[in-house]
C-alpha cells in the first residue's frame, strides 16, 4: 500500500494498486483493489499532503460489468489480465475454466497464447489461442494508468460457422434480395402515391377550414375583412373589400398588405407589424388607398391566427370617413364658438370703435381658423 500511497503522491493523481487477497473468517478469500487519491495542498495546487485509501471489491463493482457482452455468444469472454514478472495473471474469473481469481500460466516466448501477447505489447486486433488451446480472435487494449490489459475474445469456430452457413444460403440469398428489392420498389412508389394524396386531402381539408373560418366571419360582418400569411401577403378577402378597396378579390389575393397603404403610412408598418407578432393583436388607425389612389381612414383590428398550417393575420377594417369628418366639423364648431366668445369679449373691452374690426380679424384667423383675403379699392379714374 505504501508503494501505491507513494506513486500517487508523486504523479499527483489517483493511482490504482495491484489486485490481490485476503483471507476471512471461514477459510475463503476475497479480493481487494486498492485506490489512493492524492489530496493536494490548498497553498500549492502542486504539493501533496497527503492521500485518501479506497478499497474496492470488484468482485462487486467491476467483474460483474466484464460478463455482458452485446450480443448472445457460447464462446466469447472477456479477460483483464496483468504481469507479474514471468507469468501472465488472470484477474478476473474465467468463464470456460473454473481455477478461481487471480489464476497465472507462464509466459513464453513466441506463444500464441493470446493473455501473453496482450502483456508483451500486442494491441488492436490478435489472433491466438486462449487458456483452453482453442483458437480465438480478439482485441487487445491496454488500461491507461495501469498495468492491465482488456482482452474482449471469441471463438474462431463461432465466426466462420455462420459464415459457411452464408456460403451455402448465397444463392437463395440473391433470389430472395431481388424480389425483395423488386416488391420494396412497388411498396415504395405505392407508399409515395399515398403520401401525395394524402398531402393533397390534408391541404384541401386545411384550405376548407381556413375558408370556413374565414366565411363565417364575413357574413355576419359589414366591415372590410382581409386574411394574410405570417408575411402579410393577402390570401382572402371578403366582399366588403372588394366594395371599399375598389379591386376584385383575385387582384386583392397576392397584394402585400402595405400596398393598400398611403406612402406616408408605410414607414410604420415594420414596427406595427412587430408588435403584432409579439402581442397577437393589435389596434390602430392608418390610411388606405382606393384603387383610383384617393385616401380614406380606416381603423384596423388585427389578429394573429395560429393554424397547424402556420400562422395568419386577420385584418378587421373599419372605414372611419366619417367620424373623421365628424371629428372634424366637431373640431370647426369648437374653433367658431371660441372665436365668437374672443370677439364678444373684444366688444365689451374696447373703447375705441376704430381698432375694433383689426381685433376681430385677428380672432377669426387666430381662433377661428379663418384666412384674411385683402381686396384693392379702385381709385376715381377706374
């Protein structure tokens, strides 16, 4: 153990010790695999202070893992063995020979014997013969950090038997491929057909729900309604659209929607857009364009729709012409009403009747919205 404790200490790294027994109460043994982990100065990453012992049984926690193998085999095995001066050790229980833990052969030179090869400095892929004598193919791999080698090995007899059995099947085998290849060649086309039609059914099934949806809300709607992809670009329209917009629904269909926008109002669009994908609904006001280019405000309630087909936008649009112009004869009444209650005021302040119509006219243009015309008085001679 000191040896071990030592080398950790030395390589600053947890070192693995030799294998071995010790005997316990009743006469049997049991194997211990010694594991020392260096614990490292805090004040200097690279002084050792010491050492923890860990004492693994790996008849618990490591040959248990050596018995599987991927696949189900009579023969294959899989060995972990070492050096110890002249003999090869066997570290782990061997399966077709029952000799115990830590069995040992001797080592000679030339052996074909392939636990001696793997401690000789063979690596990758050997042939050779096991314990036993039978000839085995194997790969050797040697254990970082230690000195044990993996040996994962089977039977040769095992490998070539299915591959005489392939040789005398081959015929059959090429027969079979063929008709094989030829009905997965019908199954392939038949399954292609499938899918298109069944893409075409799906799609249709979509285009007839999106229409649905798109039907019902037109009829009970007396506003302009328009349906888009996620880009904008219009893919329905109702009739009140093709009233307002003065456009057929298929020059509609196709139309970006930005294009039914004033020039001005197309700076906005990018950003509006924006939050509508973000917020899933978005109300405003802009201005459309009838086909003749004359403007009209509209108010837009817009909606993003998610299908299992992507996602639409749906424009409910308002023409606001005339609450507009009601805002605006709103707005003309307030401006004469204050421009009457300025010029009342003005009459009863003023005391000069001369001054009074320049005071007037100021409030018109000032309060009333008014502009002065200022017409020439001709003279005698004309």
């Amino acid at each position: 153990m000191a040896s071990v404790y030592q080398q950790s200490v030395r390589l600053k790294k947890p070192v693995i010790g030799q294998m071995h027994q010790h005997s316990i109460a009743g006469g049997s043994r049991q194997i211990h695999l010694p594991l020392v982990v260096p614990l490292m100065s805090t004040q200097d990453a690279n002084v050792a202070i010491g050492g923890v012992l860990f004492d693994i049984d790996p008849e618990r926690l490591l040959f248990p893992l050596l018995k599987d193998w991927p696949m189900p085999s009579q023969t294959s095995e899989t060995l972990l063995v070492s050096r110890d001066g002249d003999d090869v050790v066997f570290l782990n229980e061997l399966r077709h020979k029952k000799e115990g833990l830590l069995s040992r052969t001797k080592i000679e030179a030339g052996s074909l014997l392939l636990a001696s090869q793997a401690v000789s400095g063979a690596t990758g892929l050997v042939r050779g013969v096991d314990y036993r004598g039978v000839p085995v193919i194997g790969v050797v791999t040697s254990i970082p950090d230690t000195d044990w080698y993996m040996i994962s090995k089977v039977d040769v007899s095992e490998i070539e038997q299915p591959i005489q059995a392939i040789a005398a099947r081959v015929s059959l085998t090429i027969v079979l491929l063929v008709f094989t290849c030829a009905l997965l060649l019908l199954f392939w086309r038949r399954q292609k057909h499938l899918q298109y039609e069944a893409a075409q059914l799906h799609a249709e099934l979509q285009q007839q729900a999106l229409l649905k949806h798109f039907d019902y809300l037109s009829k009970y709607a007396n506003d302009i309604i328009l349906l888009m992809d996620d880009n904008g670009v219009i893919v329905e329209a109702n009739d009140r659209a093709e009233a307002a917009y003065g456009r057929s629904r298929q020059e509609l269909v196709g139309l970006h929607v930005f294009e039914l926008r004033r020039s001005s109002e197309i700076v906005d669009f990018a950003d509006q857009w924006r939050e509508l994908k973000a917020e899933k609904s978005l109300l405003f006001e802009t201005y459309h364009l009838h086909r003749d280019g004359s403007e009209f405000p509209v108010e837009i309630s817009s909606r993003r729709i998610e299908t299992e087909s992507g996602a639409y936008i749906q424009h409910i649009i308002r023409d606001i012409t005339e609450r507009k112009n009601a805002e605006a004869r709103e707005r003309r009444l307030m401006d004469i009403r204050i421009a009457l209650s300025e010029t009342n005021d003005a009459i009863l302040r003023l005391e000069d009747e001369a001054t009074l119509f320049p005071v007037v006219c100021r409030i018109a243009v000032e309060f009333g919205g008014m502009v002065l015309a200022w017409v020439g008085v001709p003279d005698a001679s004309g």
